[in-house]
C-alpha cells in the first residue's frame, strides 16, 4: 500500500525532472551544448508568467501560452547572438558563456523582483486529489506527468515527422555536410534553442505552480536534469523521460527508507546506471 | 582626512587643546559623534531580515538622541564569511564604538565573534539564543568548555520558549498528541530535531509523541515519505523548521494526499507574510511563534512610536505589511542609545561593554536586562530574553494575511487577537 504510493508519487516526481530536463536534453542533443544557465532560464520563464498573471488576472496556464513565444524569442536571440559564436571544436567556451550567463540572470532577477519568495497562484488545483483507488495522487502532479509526456511525443514529432526536425537531426550528424545541402546551421541552432525555450516555459509553469521560487533556486534544480539526461542517453527524448522517473523513484524510495537517503538515492541510481550502461539507457547515435 | 580621533591625537600631542582639557567628559555631551557600526544581510536569501534597515535607521537618526550618532551600514550579502569581513572592516578602518547586528545567526556569530576577538562591543539580536551563544564556542559539543563572553550580548527567546509556545497553542485543541515532525539536515533542523537537546524531549514531558522521519535536504521535490510516516502515526500535528519552499510543497502534497493535520504550527517557513500569501487559501490558520507584532504593548523610548505606530509607519513608508524583525531592529538603536548614554566615554570598549551588561531598560520588544532570568548559568552574563507568544495567520478577503496573538500564556502582557482554531 505505501509501497505501491511510493513507487506511484516517484513516477510523478519523475515527470517534473523530465520537464526539467528536455529542453536541455533537446539543446544538447542537437548542438552538444551543455547549457549551464537551463535552470535559470525556467525560473526566469516562472517569473515571466507570474508577472502575466499578475498584471493580466489570466489563468496561469492561459499567461504560459502568453509565454511561450516570447520565450521562443528570447532563446532564438540568444542563441543568434550568443551562443552559437561559443560553438566550435573546443566544448569550454560554451559551458563558461552559460555559466557567466546563469550568474547574470540570477542577479538580474535579484534586482528586478528581489529576495522575495514567490509563487504562481493555481488556485484549487494546487490541493485537488484524486483518488485512484489503491493511492491518492494529486491533480497537479498528474498533469505535470501528463504533461511531460505530450512534451516528449510532440518533440518526437517534430524531430521525425517535420521538414525542421530533419534539419535538425542533419545538423546534429554533421553541420559541414548538411551546409553543404542548403541547411544553415546558424539558424537550425537557434531555432532548437527556441524551441527549447518552449519547453522550459511548460517547465516554468509547473515548477513555479508546485513551489515558491526565488532568483537563486534556478542551480539546484539543474543536477537532476543533467543526471535525467545522462541516464537516459544523450539526445534521447524518451530516454529523459525515463532517467527523470528513474531519479524519481529512487528517491521516493530512498526517503521511504530513510528521509536522509532521499537525495542521494537519486544520485546512487545514476551512478548506477552509468556503471553498467555507461552510454546512458537509450544512447541514440554514436559520436 | 581628518576623524575625529585624528584631531584628538594631534590635538592632545600637540596640546592645542589645553583650553578644553575635558576630553573625558561624557561622549554624548561632545561634538563628535557616536560611531555605530551595523551588519545587515541586506540582499541575498536573508534580505527580507532587513527590509525594514533604511526605515529603522532613518527614524533614528531623524530622534533627538540620534543626533549624536552616525551609523555605518554594511552588507553582509547573506553570507557568513562576509559578515565577518565587514565586521572587521567597521572595526579597523570605519573606527566604530559599537557594533549592532542581527538577522539569524547565519549573520549575528560570525559579527559577534569577530567583535569579541578584537574587543569592540557588540549588541546582537534576532536570532534563538542557543545557537548563537553554543553556536559560537569553541567545542559546541562540550559544555563543560564553554566560556561567557566579555563583548558580545544578545537578546533574544531560546527553543525552551518555541517548545511552550507551541505546547500552549496545541493544548488549546483537542487532539490525539501525535506531532509529525519535519527536521531540515542543517544547522535549525539539527538543532531542533536532536533526540536529547532538541524540542523532542519537550514535547514528551507534556505528554505529546514525536514522529520524527529523518533529516532531509533542503530543497527537496518530495515529500511522500514523511506525509506516509505521518499518517502511519495517525498524526495531527505538524511542526518543524522548514525553509519557505518546501513547506509550500510538503504542504500542497499534504493535501493532495489526504493528510489534514488539525495544526501545521512551524517556525521559518511562516515567518513574512510574502510567504503566507504565496500559499494562498491554504495558508489560512498556519500557526507559528510570534517575536513582536503590531499589537505588542511596548513603545519606542527613541520617537515614542508604540508598537503600531511602527508597524504602521512602515507600511506607510514602504507600502509592504509589517513583518517581525522590524522592531527588533528599531530596539538596536534604543538600546545603542540607552548605553551610550551611560557611558563616560564612547572610545572606551571596556565601559561600554560594562554598560550594556548594566542594562535595564524598556524596549519595543520588551524589557532588556541581563541579569540571567530564565536562562542557565553560562550564558546568564550575555544574554537576556525577550517575550515569545504563538500566533495563527488568518486570511482576509483580499487575500492577504492577519498575524493573530492566539495565546500569551508565556508572555501574559501581550494581549491575544483570539483563540487557536484548528485547521479545517
């Protein structure tokens, strides 16, 4: 009974570490680019919404498609005029970029919206439960699961059934070739960094529903993105999805043991992993 | 540059000031003025501790009897490693008479320890005693080794005040005694979660039982384990020390769960109503100690402001509700007041600290006198207690929150706003 809820909730969990986690899956996936800033970039997607909802009086969800495109915007732009001139043979210059990138953010949203801890407001469904007979879960996490997976299967679409998501995978296989085909790489890039920005905004929305934040949360939500990402497999979407419930569950279950066991459960599983497939579960290339 | 400590160096050298050989004439009645030094977590996690800093400071400097002082500010940027800094900083080169500190002791300690190992006197508040006087010996572990301090004093309650604080807010329902307890792996959830010196022991006397799950990580996304234990024990109280965002979400699970405690009474997560208003309606009837509120019945000796004047004035100036640290930031300056003005000469940190251990004085939070009452024996010197009541916040139509006085029996001239309600 409490083993069945544990392993239950841990899925859920799972979910939200893998909403956490695609956009950062997609952009490393694509690009081999290691986005230090991710977590930042979804606390500034929460604080996004919440001036939404604040200034409008919109539904949460309603502001989060507000959102979005001015989310896709800002990664597009960023990645034109920021990260692509990082890319290159050498992986440091993009990982030092994000990080300088992830201090300014914090700092900027510390000025703008201060220490205060906020939260965006979704009213009853915060607290609504539903009871599927043998557990009791909650809407909300049932959603951000729900969600999670529409997240995965319409960027599955994407990649494998769009004109977009061919430039994509091009790219990812070998940029020069795929110039060489009428691809513009630059372009692809920041388009992937957009799209990714739409995931994040989905992240922001559930994660700043579930939680208060404030401008200095963003790091501490990246590590179990990273650890989603790798044991599923680089750049495998659906591998996220189950590194972020493997995470998930080991935790829950290690809490059930013990509460001190609970993070470190998570990071015992993806040591583990990484020691009998250390390519990840589901690795979807060889690079 | 010429300080005033320059002049009166060269002065006396050079015996140009023959005329006025006085120099050890009370400090107040001299030109100069009275160097204060405050270290305040002004940005950082900690920053809503000093929201009300500029309001405070200014009020005091604007008073009559702050005429005759300056006040140097520094950052402390939430950080332990550069309060001590600064504090060295406002020592050695701003040439400070008195240090004044408060906000956790991620911020009084270091300030404190550093004014003790360089002499300067330091008045510190805003942070339960334990930690601060424990949390600054040399083997926290031995008490056999601890040692009174000759510069640092505070004032502030201790855990044995949360513990009947909280007691006499459950006693007033009926429950079954059975506590969940949520008990953070950091300096507070250690503390309070101890088996022998943290508030499990007390609870026990007064015949309630203490689930206590584990130590868990700050910032953790779940808390299925400890909502299973809970109703495991049939538990209908929730305590704790818990940090603002995992309270949100331990208690939003709590809910979706089916776990409805009858009291949810915790310190930190609970403290500013920014916080209580981000939970929203299930915010309602949250309980929690309470330090100093609106409806305190203390005044101001420095603008004989009452407690809701302040309160009020704040909101007034700021626009923002008042929290708890805003009187106890005011008493800083009172007490700063209070003992210089007892004091021959400002310059002399052996006389000042003698004065602040003479203290006896009615403050905005409460009576400050150190003279042991209610404390042991070794830290009976250097700190002294301040009132402590338990409050429930109560939501308002227009969504923001009331901090109600729900019960005074510790602090019985603190009048209640109305009785404890259990959670619906």
């Amino acid at each position: 009974m409490i083993g069945v809820d544990t392993i239950v909730q841990g899925v859920l969990l799972g979910g939200l570490y893998a909403l956490f986690a695609a956009g950062l899956s997609l952009v490393f996936g694509i690009m081999r680019l290691v986005n230090l800033a991710h977590g930042d970039l979804i606390v500034m997607g929460a604080y996004l919404i919440l001036i939404l909802v604040t200034l409008s009086g919109l539904n949460p969800f309603l502001a989060a498609l507000v959102a979005a495109p001015l989310m896709f915007g800002l990664g597009w732009g960023l990645q034109r005029l920021v990260l692509n001139r990082t890319l290159g043979k050498d992986i440091l210059p993009p990982l030092l970029v994000t990080f300088g990138l992830s201090i300014a953010l914090q700092n900027a949203l510390l000025e703008g919206f201060s220490a205060d801890s906020r939260k965006i407001s979704a009213g009853g469904l915060e607290t609504a439960s539903a009871d599927l007979g043998i557990v009791t879960v909650g809407v909300m996490p049932l959603l951000t699961f729900a969600s999670a997976i529409a997240v995965i299967v319409g960027l599955n679409a994407l990649f494998y059934r769009t004109a977009l998501g061919r430039a994509f995978r091009a790219v990812s296989d070998d940029p020069v070739t795929a110039s060489l085909m009428g691809i513009r790489p630059a372009h692809v890039f920041a388009m992937a960094t957009g799209v990714a920005m739409l995931v994040v905004t989905v992240a922001a929305l559930y994660f700043g529903m579930r939680a208060n934040f404030d401008p200095a949360i963003g790091p501490a939500r990246l590590i179990y993105a990273f650890e989603a990402v790798i044991i599923g497999g680089l750049g495998s979407l659906w591998g996220t999805l189950a590194g972020g419930i493997i995470i998930g569950v080991a935790q829950t279950v290690g809490a059930a043991v013990n509460p001190e066991w609970q993070i470190l459960a998570g990071h015992v599983a993806f040591l583990l992993v990484l020691l009998v497939r250390p390519r990840g579960l589901f690795p979807r290339a060889v690079d | 540059m010429l300080t005033r400590r320059r002049f009166l160096h060269t002065s006396a050298a050079t015996g140009l000031t023959l005329a006025s050989s006085h120099l050890a004439a009370p400090a107040l009645a001299q030109g100069a003025k009275i160097r204060l030094g405050y270290v305040s977590p002004q940005s950082g996690p900690l920053a809503g501790f000093a929201e009300s800093d500029a309001y405070n400071i200014k009020a005091f400097l604007a008073s009559e009897a702050g005429a005759n002082f300056e006040v140097i500010v520094k950052d402390s940027q939430s950080n332990p490693n550069r309060a001590a800094e600064v504090a060295k900083e406002l020592i050695i080169d701003d040439e400070i008479n008195l240090m004044l500190v408060a906000s956790t002791p991620e911020n009084t300690n270091p300030v404190a320890t550093t004014c003790e190992a360089e002499g300067m006197p330091v008045i510190s508040t805003a942070a339960p005693w334990q930690p601060w006087f424990i949390g600054q010996q040399g083997n926290p572990g031995d008490p056999a080794s601890w040692k009174p301090f000759d510069f640092a004093f505070h004032y502030f309650w201790g855990l044995e005040d949360v513990i009947a604080v909280f007691l006499n807010m459950w006693n007033q329902l009926d429950t079954n005694k059975s506590i969940g307890g949520l008990f953070p792996n950091d300096a507070d959830g250690n503390a309070w979660g101890d088996p022998n010196v943290g508030v499990g022991p007390g609870f026990a006397a007064a015949g309630y039982t203490l689930n206590d799950p584990g130590r868990y990580q700050n910032l953790t996304d779940d808390f299925t384990a400890q909502i299973n234990a809970f109703k495991a024990a049939n538990a209908q109280i929730v305590t704790g020390v818990v940090i603002p965002p995992d309270f949100t979400t331990f208690w939003n699970q709590a809910k979706q769960q089916g776990f409805a405690p009858k009291a949810a009474t915790v310190a930190k997560a609970i403290l500013f109503p920014q916080s209580v208003e981000a939970l929203g309606e299930a915010g309602h009837n949250l309980s929690s100690e309470v330090w100093w509120s609106n409806t305190h019945p203390f005044a101001s000796s420095l603008t004989g402001q009452s407690a809701a004047d302040l309160a009020a004035g704040f909101t007034a100036e700021t626009g923002r509700p008042w929290t708890q640290p805003i009187g106890f930031i005011h008493s800083l300056f009172q007490m700063a007041t209070n003992v210089m003005g007892r004091v021959d000469d400002a310059a002399d940190p052996e006389a000042v600290a003698a004065a602040i251990a003479a203290t006896d004085m009615d403050t905005i939070v409460g009576k400050v006198a150190f003279n042991g009452a209610g404390l042991p024996p070794f830290a009976a010197a250097n700190v002294c207690k301040t009132p402590l009541v338990g409050g429930q916040w109560r939501r308002k139509a227009d969504g923001t929150f009331d901090l109600v006085v729900v019960d005074n029996q510790t602090a019985p001239m603190i009048p209640t706003g109305g009785v404890m309600e259990a959670l619906a």
